[in-house]
C-alpha cells in the first residue's frame, strides 16, 4: 500500500508543479510550487518510514531479532 501512496504524492505533485508553471499569476503559481514541494517531500516521508523497520549494520547485513 505504501508504494501506491508514494505514487500518488508524487503523481500529485507532478501536477501540482505543472500547473504552477502554467499559470500566470504569481501568488498561484509561488503557491503550487510550494504545494508540490510539500506532496513530494511527503510522499519520500511514507516511503522511508516503512524503511525504518528493518535495522541494518554499518556493513550492510540486517540485524536478525531472535
């Protein structure tokens, strides 16, 4: 579920940037950049934080939990 979500931030914020390129105003357009900033910082936020579950060692090998 997560990669969907992820998918979707970055979907979103793709377009979120897209239109503020294309709009003329310039409050609009300072505030979708922005937006988009924001969905796509998110979506990277989800991805990693479903990343933490698992510890690895400085070596690259994940510690086992017995």
């Amino acid at each position: 579920m997560t990669v969907k979500q992820t998918g979707l931030f970055h979907l979103a914020a793709t377009a979120a940037v897209g239109v503020g390129i294309l709009v003329s105003d310039q409050l609009l357009t300072a505030g979708l950049l922005i937006l988009g900033l924001l969905l796509f910082v998110a979506g990277i936020v989800i991805a990693r934080r479903d990343d933490g579950d698992d510890v690895d060692t400085p070596d690259g090998t994940e510690l086992v939990d017995d």
